[in-house]
C-alpha cells in the first residue's frame, strides 16, 4: 500500500467497515450490482474478519460446512472443496481469500484501518469516517460489518501486570505460537476454550484449565464426508438453501416438531443417543425435540441426559463433578472433538474459579485462593467478547443533533431489525443488536441484500437520506425481548444478553423468532414502500 498523506479525503457513494463474510458480500453488492463507488476497510492486516483474528488450535465452525458459505453464486458453490462435516478455521480463511479474488473486490479493500469517527451531516446527508491512517472517507452509506463477536474481553486480574509468561486471548491469536510441551493455563470453557483446551493437551506438557462455569456440550462428530454426500449437497443445492430460508435457526436441518414428553422414555433416550452420535450442538438442542429451550421440564431432560455422559466419560469423580453443569441449559449450544475426554488424561488438571478463585497474578503464573501457585509459561484467555454493541461503542460514531450511539445505546443496544437505528440516517449495520440468532452466513445474506435493495430503491428514488422512526425501533426491542422470554435462554446468564462484561447492562440481543419470520418481515417492509423509515423530507422543514 502507498504512503497515506494526512487529510486525505476519499469520496465515495458507500464505505463498508469491515471485512468478514458480511464485509465482503456487501461490498461485492454495491459495487457490481448496484454499481456504486464502494470501498472496504478493516483493521486486520488481512481479510476475513473473525477468520482472521481466531487463528487459535482448534478452530472450528460450528455450523455444517455445507450451510456455513455463501449461496449467492452457485458456481462458487460448486467450487467449493469442503470435504468434512465442520470446518477449520484455515479453510474458512481460504475461502474468503478465494472470494475476495473471484469478483475482482481486493483493490477496493484498504486493510490495517480502523475507523476511529463517523460523523454524519445531516444537511449534505454525508457520512464522514476517520481513520488511524490519515484518510477521511465522505459517503452517502456506511454499513457497518464490525461482527458480532470481535470486540475481545481480556479480564482485569489483579497482578495481570506481573506475569512474565505470555499472555494471549484467542480472538487475537499470535502467529507461530508454538504450545508443544508448554505449561498452559486457559480461562474459559465457552465453544472457544472447549475447542482450544481439547487441541492444546494432546501437545502442552501440562494445561490446566480455569473455569468458572461448567458447560453443557455435546460431540461434534466432525468427519470427512462420502463422496456420495458430498455430491447430494451440490445436487441439492436449491432445496437445501430453501430449507435453511425456511427454518427457524438456518442450521441445515429440519428442527423438531415433537414434544419431549409426546414420546416413551425409552423413545426419548435413544432420540438423544442417536443426536449424541450423530453430532452438533444445534443439532441435539433442536432438532430432538422442539421444546427444549422453551420447556424447563424437556429442558431438564436434555440435560440430564448429558450429564449422564459426563458421568460416564469423566474417570475422576472429583473432576466429573467440577465438570458437570446443574443449571438451565440454555446458552449458545455447543459442540466439541472430546472435551469430556480430555479431563482424563494425566497432563490435564482443572481449577473450578468458582469454589476456588483466582487472587492474583504472579511472575510465573496464577495464585489460586487455596494458595497454590500455578506456574504457566502460556495463559490463554477464552473469556470471548464484548459481544454485539462492543464494537460500536468503541468507536466515536454520531448521527443527527450530533448525539452519539454510546448515547443512544446507553440503556442497551436498540435497533430496528438489527440493521437500522433511529437518529442515524443511512447507517446500516450487519448483525447489529437484536438481528436474528441463527447460523450466520444465511442471515448474513439475507441482511446484505436488503440493505443493497433498500440503497438501490434510495438511489431510484433520490431519497437523499432515511432512518427508522423511533416508536419502531422501541417496538422492534420489545418484540425481541417478548420472544426472548417465551424461551429459556434470558435464564442463563450468557453472552447472548452481555452478562460476561462486567458493568453491562444485561439486555436481550437477538431476535430468537427464527429466519423464516425474519425474512417475511424484511419482505413486507420493502413490499409497502418502507413504511418503517422517514426521509429526509419528512425530518427536515424546507428552509
């Protein structure tokens, strides 16, 4: 890249934040089909967002290959080489290369750029972006793809200054970090510490694992498909991505219309033992039995049927019990390659923070209450992410009467369909707060598109600018709060609802009404003209 002089200015029809799979896609959209001048920045030296910076052991998507990619381009489809049922983190990076390069996209893409303002004029109806290269953009639209989970969360521990190992958190992974033979302390059990504790203790001389709550996990069964399954995906083509359109979490599979308690007991244990070997945490979660994360009695069932594998994995009955969660479950469901496994073998120990927590750093490694000194050459924090809003409120980004999002986001993060909010015409965001849970790179498109149709209908129109009234934006966060109540998963303290941040107002987050409701909403809003927005003459009194 050249030299950036100070106060450059670049103007453009649009500029995309971000370059994951929602970076990537809605840059592609503005510029080849709506043929405007878009460019892309991040602030990776590299592309693909989360993909890029979760470069940890054992990364894995946690979704089925043959519905964690894009379904825009069936040729590209066709092309993709993607041989086992999950897929690792290397590949998915690839992958995003390869789409980056196939539509001619990376000379509008300007990386190791952070934008650090974005001020909109609400008279010229021009956003402008600052960035820590020296380069103002000015566009009519900024989307922002700041993902979902890429704000990371590194624990205050008291002495954290002490320590004179290393020091890495798994959303920021360092190049070439060798492990082998290591002592290796990892804080955290979430799908990112499951994964990374199950890859790290077949090679670190010694890992102990901190954590604070036990988690309810079930296998992956990650395995390498047959070519005859292989080939039925890409004849399928059509029917499956209509299937997935059509569901409620666009995870590949039919959920479950049957209730826990319609069904023997006998029934009931080999539908979980056939999900259990079968694989996927979304799987066992939903497509069992459908009310498992609205009916704590059928919850109570799936539960018990896990711990019961603990139970029966897990040799040391000290480190069962540790390992054995009594709560809801009814968090992000997870899916591992032998985490309960792992606890057995001799190079492994676990320290439940909970019981016996953690007081301080040292020089060599972590004090524990009990006063035993954990020495550690490598501390590996899976303490996951300021999720959904952190990447918004990091930034200085200010919409109309100069009042800034961390502002309007102070009671917790409120949206319009995840997309649009209220007082900042023209800034679209992908995966926003309180956009559909489910697989994402289905309502990655899904949000992609209609935010290049609501743009090209803009431009058709000479709208100039449009926001979400505020009474819509209120109604949206109250229909995800209602929906989010009728399940079980407000229950679990979690990040879906921001309770991993210290400090942070605990918040729905999600619009857990299903793809499907999801899609025909945004449809009806387009049908009718959006009838949801007002435009800039509808603000504006003629001078």
């Amino acid at each position: 890249m050249g030299e950036h002089h100070p106060d450059t200015i670049t103007e453009l029809d649009a500029l995309v934040v971000g370059c994951g799979f929602g970076g990537i896609y809605m840059l592609y959209k503005l510029r080849r089909d709506l043929g405007l001048n878009a460019i892309a920045i991040d602030k990776a030296a590299g592309v693909g967002g989360t993909w890029f910076w979760n470069k940890y052991p054992g990364a894995l998507s946690d979704s089925e290959s043959f519905v964690y990619q894009y379904s825009f381009d069936r040729d590209l489809y066709e092309q993709t080489a993607w041989d086992t049922k999950f897929v690792r983190q290397p590949q998915i990076l690839e992958y995003l290369n390869g789409v980056v390069d196939r539509y001619d996209l990376r000379e509008s893409i300007e990386l190791e750029t952070t934008m650090t303002s974005a001020v909109f004029d609400e008279t010229a109806g021009i956003w402008t972006v600052t960035t820590d290269r020296g380069v103002t953009y000015q566009a009519r639209y900024l989307v922002n793809g700041l993902g979902l989970l890429s704000a990371t969360n590194v624990p205050d521990f008291p002495g954290i200054e002490n320590f004179r190992g290393k020091l890495v958190h798994t959303g920021a992974w360092p190049e070439g970090l060798d492990l082998t033979g290591k002592r290796v302390g990892v804080i955290g059990n979430g799908s990112t510490g499951g994964q990374v504790i199950t890859a790290v203790a077949p090679i670190a001389g010694h890992l102990t694992s901190f954590q604070r709550t036990p988690q309810y996990s079930v296998p992956a069964g990650n395995r390498v498909l047959t070519d005859a399954e292989l080939a039925r995906q890409k004849a399928d083509f059509e029917a499956n991505w209509d299937q997935v359109r059509n569901s409620s979490v666009a995870m590949g599979f039919v959920e479950s219309e049957i209730e826990t308690f319609s069904v023997s007991d006998e029934e009931r244990q080999q539908i979980f033992e056939r999900a259990w070997n079968e694989g996927g945490g979304f799987r066992f979660m939903f497509e069992t039995f459908c009310d498992i994360a609205t009916n704590p009695e059928a919850n109570e069932e799936a539960a018990k049927f896990i711990r019961g594998k603990i139970a029966e994995i897990v040799k040391d009955p000290e480190t069962a019990r540790k390992l054995t969660p009594t709560d809801l479950y009814a968090r992000r469901p997870l899916c591992d390659s032998g985490f309960y496994e792992t606890f057995n073998r001799p190079n492994v120990s676990l320290v439940n923070v909970k019981e016996n927590p953690i007081t301080t750093l040292t020089e060599k490694g972590i004090v524990t209450q009990d006063g035993v000194e954990h020495e550690l050459d490598v501390l590996i924090c899976a303490t996951g992410f300021d999720a959904v809003d952190g990447n918004y409120v990091r930034v200085d980004i200010r919409g109309r009467n100069n009042e800034s999002l961390k502002e309007h986001w102070q009671d917790g993060p409120t949206s319009y369909l995840g997309m649009a909010t209220t007082g900042f015409p023209n800034m679209f965001m992908i995966l926003g707060p309180n956009g559909p849970f489910t697989n994402l790179p289905p309502s990655i498109e899904t949000q992609v598109e209609w935010i290049s149709d609501t743009i090209a209908s803009m431009e058709e129109r000479s709208t100039g600018w449009m926001e979400a009234k505020p009474d819509i934006e209120t109604e949206w966060t109250e229909t995800c709060s209602e929906i989010a109540e009728q399940t079980l998963f407000p229950k679990a303290a979690s990040w879906i609802f921001g309770a991993n941040i210290p400090g942070k107002k605990r918040t729905v987050m999600f619009y857990l009404g299903g793809i499907k409701e999801y899609r025909s909403i945004l449809d009806n809003e387009k049908a009718n003209g959006y009838p949801s927005f007002v435009t800039r003459d509808d603000v504006l009194e003629p001078a």
